[in-house]
C-alpha cells in the first residue's frame, strides 16, 4: 500500500501559467522525490503599466512516501 503526502507550492513565471507550474514542480523536486502528480488550484496574475507581468499558481503536489 502506498503512502502519499500533499504539500502546496506557489510559484510565479513571466511566460505563463504552464510555465509557472514547470517551475513549481522543478523547484519541489529539489528536495521532494516521488512526485506522482500536480493539482493546479488557482491561477492570477500580477499587473504592471497596464500589463500582465507575471503569471502566478498554486499547485498542490502530491508525492509518495518511501
């Protein structure tokens, strides 16, 4: 039987929301193995001069413990 654990990540991208949860997953897999999948649980964005500056989610990881 597997045990899985969950931890929510923010992360932030200047191209997009897939992009930012790229960095989400790539950043947590530093020091989390065994990630077997991502949840994505709100997108926003920030804006600056009237642009979209940077595209933020958050994600919940989830990932199994040895």
């Amino acid at each position: 039987m597997a045990v899985l654990k969950v931890i929510e990540v923010l992360a932030n991208s200047d191209k997009s929301w897939e992009d930012a949860t790229r960095n989400a997953v790539k950043k947590a897999s530093s020091s989390v193995k065994n990630i077997k999948s991502v949840y994505l649980n709100e997108q926003s964005v920030t804006i600056k001069n009237g642009e979209v500056d940077q595209f933020r989610v958050n994600v919940k990881i989830t990932f199994e413990i040895d």
